[in-house]
C-alpha cells in the first residue's frame, strides 16, 4: 500500500508539470470534439495525430493520446442523447434511451448523469490500473516466448468470442489480419513475403494505413449513406442540468454496476468499450421490475452503458502496460506511439520508466475532472457544431486523413493503401464483418511469429515446448475453452442476444 501511494505521488508530480497539463486538456478537448462529431471515430483520429506525436515528449504525447481515447466515450453521449446518432460506437445502446429523455424536455439530466457515470467510473477504473499494475507487471516477468506467444493466442480468441456477430466470421478477420501482418520482409532471412514485386511493400503495410482505412475512410463512406433528415437535433434550450434526487437514487445502482462489469471486460482483449455499452444495458434491462421502461427513457438506460464504456476504456490499458498486448485498436495505436519513442510496451515499462507509467495513471484522473467542466457547460456549442452539414464537414476529414497518412513516410503510395482498404472496410461493414479483430491480429502477427520462433529455437524444434510449460499450457488451455464455448449453438446465440437485445 505504501509504495501503491509512493508511486501514485510520483504520478501526480509528473502529471501537473504544466506541459503535461496542457497536453491532457488538449486530449480531452479533441476527443470530445471526436465523440460529438459523428464519423471521424477514435482510431482515425489517434492515426491521424501519431506523426504529431514525433516531436513532443513521450509522456505528453501518450498523456494526449490517452485523453483523446477517454475523452471520446464522454462526447459520443452529447450526440447520442441530442441527436440520436452516436459519435462513437460505444454510445450506440445510449441513443435508446438518452435520445428519449431529450425528446421528454429531460436533456439537461440524461447529460448529466452520462456525465456523473462516466466521472465516477473512471475514477474506479483509474483506481485498478494503479493496483492492478504492480502485481501483474511481476507476473509478466516470469513470461518467455512460449508464454508470449499462447497469451497472444488467446488474446485473439477473446477478440473472437466477443466480437459482435458470427464466430466464424471472427475467425475470418482475425486470419486476414495475420495473413496482412506477414506481407514484406521475413524476419529472420530478409526474403520478400506476398509484395509481388511492389517496391513500397518491402517492409510491409503500415499499420496506420490499415487502421485509417478500415476506420476512417470506411466511416466517412458509410456516414454518406445517411440522409441529412435522420439527424433530428433537438432544438430546443438545454436547461436543468443538475438531475434530481430521484434521478440520482434511481441511476446510483446502474452506474456502480456498469462500472464493474466495464472495468472486467476493458482488461479482456478483443472486449473493450463497446462489449462493454451493450452488456451493461442488457444486464440493466434484465434485472430491472420494470423492463418495459428501456427503450422509453430509462434513465438507468443511460447511466449504466455510459459508466460501463468509460470503465472499459481506462482498465484497457492495464493489459497494454503491463504485457504490453494491445486489447483493441486504440491501443495497439499507442503501441505505434511508444514504439516511435523508443519504448517497448510490456513489464519493462514501469521497473525502466515508472515516470510515464505512473504519469500517465495520474493523468486519468486529471483527464476525467476535465472532461466533466468541459462537457456540462459546452454543450450549446457542440450541439452547434452538429448543425454543420456532413457535406462540408467530410471533404476537411478526409483531407486531413490524408495529410496525416503522407507525413509518415512521404509516400503517396501510403494514402492509395489506405484508399483501398477503405473500400474493403466499407465492404466488411456491409456484409457484417467486424473490423477489429483484422487490426488486433495485424498488431500481434509479428509479436506472435516472433516469440514463436524464439520458443521453437530455445525448445530446438519442439513443439511441445508450448504444452510442457505450466503458465503457457493453462493460457491455451482457456483458448480452447472459449472457443468450444462460441462453436456451440447455445452460447452463440447467447452472444448475439447481447447485441440484439438492445434493438428491442
């Protein structure tokens, strides 16, 4: 306990540098601007800002990508209850019930107690991040390559098991993505992989192309689809922001729920935020005497997915700090940022410089009493900005998308990549594949073939090394699990229920 204190006083002096101050304001000002403004997403805009990130210190640049992550989850709520179109994707199960509220003249409190939850949930969560961290960073120091490499394994069955929709699907993605990681050189003899003679894929496709494409301009496509007349902005004056004391006893049990079903499925690779929205209020809504309420202005229907995202966002970066294994896109994104500042992810982290650990920890909790007097005050002006038709909004997006791709390496190429997988994004959309487990596998391929020959050298070619050492047996062991539990029938449709629940 004592050193839990020493280190979170370290985090603190770190954290209110003034530099780092103005770096977690920043994060959280753009990330709310993300969340509010619908189809430029979280992982776009974070791709977008990595070549930002070369000439600034690495703590303030992963303190302002880090607020930019958090800060999304609070603005995604203004334009789910406002205008019932979510600006982030963790915010889809709160336009249910949000978006009712404001319809009934209760704008001001659904803002509020989004904003209370999300307060109060990240506070908890910042809270496990700093006691997780320790014991679970000396737990990854007993890790080898065979150990490395089956976490990997499972990582991507998680990915898999709760990723929305079909498994077989899942699976699909995540070989894809294994299959797009091995493009360009191989590791070891420096032959070419699958470049088919193209000169610019000798060392492999970017990741920021990827995630742009898939994220980015897949998004601003789709968004087109839309027609100005579904975005109904509920014009009138926002007033009574305080909630009242019914409002606050009815959603206090739903926020303290969400929380902790959050923060469970933020540390889960391949679960996260949006997993996270949906469990949270399909939980609500089944414990609930009155169920029939959901859909028609519940306000546990806002508390408990709004605690629940914020929750999962923060202790998401328990497994990227520790074990250095990325849980979602976002993260495998700050991975590329520490990686650009010379720092490997992982146990080494906070033993080599616990000043960005337990920087970056403080930090969150700076972040969320920022994003609170940022959001309640400022929401006539993003409810402005909603006003800005898409037509003119989408061609500055993409512009900058651009602009952002071009700066990593100067190549023109780089920007037609990210084209590309921009129409296969938009095809995946289409035809119900899940993006995120394609970018989780692409992140871990190299990682993963990589600790897979360290261990098959170490063992001299002996494959049961991966089945003859206790902790990386036990972590297949629960890949195969998981993985007879979403072949079977049962759950499978048990997992869909999650998602469908909410349309209800």
């Amino acid at each position: 306990m004592t050193d839990l204190l020493t280190n979170l006083a370290l985090g603190f002096t770190v954290a209110a540098n003034p530099y780092n101050i103005g770096f977690c304001l920043l994060g959280a000002l753009v990330g709310t601007l993300v969340g509010v403004l619908p189809g430029i997403g979280t992982v776009a805009t974070v791709a977008m800002l990595l070549p930002i990130t070369f000439g600034l210190p690495p703590v303030g640049a992963l303190i302002m990508l880090a607020g930019i992550y958090y800060g999304a989850q609070y603005g995604g709520s203004t334009t789910s209850i406002l205008v019932n179109i979510p600006g982030e994707a963790t915010s889809v199960v709160t336009c249910l019930d949000g978006h009712q509220m404001a319809r009934q003249g209760r704008a001001g409190a659904a803002l509020s107690i989004s904003a209370i939850g999300s307060f109060f949930a990240g506070c908890v969560s910042t809270v496990l991040v700093a006691a997780l961290g320790a014991p679970l960073t000396s737990l990854a120091l007993l890790f080898g390559p065979a150990e490395y490499f089956s976490l990997m394994v499972l990582g991507l069955i998680f990915a898999v098991v709760l990723a929305k929709g079909s498994a077989l699907k899942s699976i699909a993605m995540v070989l894809t993505g294994l299959l797009l990681s091995m493009v360009g050189s191989d590791l070891e003899t420096g032959a070419g992989r699958m470049t088919f003679d193209v000169a610019e894929l000798s060392d492999g496709i970017g990741f920021t192309n990827v995630a742009m494409g898939l994220f980015g301009f897949a998004e601003i496509i789709r968004n087109l689809e839309m027609s100005a007349e579904s975005r109904e902005i509920v014009n009138a004056k926002i007033s009574g922001l305080m909630p009242t004391r019914q409002d606050l006893i009815d959603s206090s049990g739903a926020i303290a729920r969400g929380t902790i079903l959050g923060s469970i499925l933020g540390i889960l690779p391949g679960g996260g935020a949006v997993v996270a929205s949906f469990a949270a209020y399909t939980f609500e809504k089944r414990i609930s005497k009155n169920p029939e309420r959901f859909g028609r202005g519940a306000i546990q229907g806002v508390a408990a997915p709004e605690a629940a995202n914020n929750a999962a966002a923060q202790t998401s970066f328990i497994p990227l700090l520790t074990l250095g294994i990325p849980p979602n896109a976002v993260m495998a994104l700050m991975v590329g940022a520490m990686t650009i500042h010379g720092i490997v992810p992982g146990p080494q982290v906070m033993v080599k410089q616990p000043e960005l650990f337990w920087g970056m920890i403080a930090s969150m909790w700076l972040g969320n009493l920022m994003l609170v007097i940022i959001n309640l005050p400022m929401v006539g002006i993003w409810v402005s900005l909603l006003r800005v038709p898409y037509r003119l909004l989408y061609p500055s997006i993409i512009v900058f998308c651009c602009i952002g791709i071009y700066s990593i390496n100067n190549s023109p190429t780089d920007v037609v990549i990210a084209a590309i997988f921009g129409l296969f994004g938009y095809w995946l959309v289409k035809h119900d594949f899940e993006p995120a487990p394609l970018v989780l596998a692409f992140v871990l391929g190299p990682l993963m073939e990589e600790n897979l020959r360290r261990a098959m050298l170490i063992a001299r070619g002996d494959p049961t090394v991966f089945a003859t050492r206790p902790i990386s047996a036990g972590l297949l062991a629960v890949a195969l699990f998981l993985l007879a539990l979403a072949a079977l029938p049962m759950i499978r449709k048990r997992r869909e229920e999650v998602f469908v629940e909410s349309e209800n």
